[in-house]
C-alpha cells in the first residue's frame, strides 16, 4: 500500500465515497427483495424460497465484494490518475452484473 500526499488521499477519500453512494442503492434494494422473499414466500411456485434467497445474496455479497474490491485497488494505486483509473475499472465490474441480469430478463433489477 503506497500512503501518499494529501491529494492522492483525497482522490482515494472521495472516490470510494462515491462507490458506496453508488452500490447502497442496490444494497437496500437486494434488502427490501429479501424481505419480501421472506414474508412472502408462500406465493412463490413450488413455495421454496431457497432459489430466489439465493440469488439475493449472491447480488449482495457481488455489491459488497465489489466495494472491498474498490478499497484495496484504490489503497494500491500510487497516483491520482491511478487512482481515478481504479475506481472506473471497478465500477464497471460492479454493474457488469445488473447490465448481464437485464439481457436475461425484461424486469429492472
């Protein structure tokens, strides 16, 4: 990990603060998902919630991967470009997910 100036710490600061402005949407989404999927599970077919349980931790533990991610690239980097380089490769890896689900299916997830 390169420590660096006040303005490489700064880049560092304000781009992972935008990430998780960015992912904590699709957190309390996946959240509110899972709350439905638990009181409503009686309204699923076959009544299994295992397979939709499933696939809502998968996307959050994909956002919350994808932040850890975002912090130990960006501790990497020892310039500002570097930096801003970082945190759009791993933004972009964070929503290849949502891009993927959206040509699978028609529903917004």
């Amino acid at each position: 990990m390169f420590v660096g100036d006040a303005q490489l710490n700064a880049a560092r600061i304000v781009s992972a603060i935008i990430m998780h402005c960015s992912l904590f949407p699709e957190v309390r989404l996946c959240m509110e998902m899972l709350q439905y999927v638990t009181y409503k599970g009686h309204s699923f077919y076959g009544r299994h919630v295992i397979f939709p349980a499933l696939i809502l931790f998968g996307k959050f533990a994909g956002a919350f991967m994808t932040e850890a991610l975002t912090v130990y690239t960006l501790a990497r980097k020892d310039t500002v470009l570097g930096v801003i380089n970082g945190y759009i490769a791993t933004f972009l890896i964070g929503k290849i997910g949502t891009v993927m689900a959206a040509t699978v299916s028609s529903f917004d997830i």
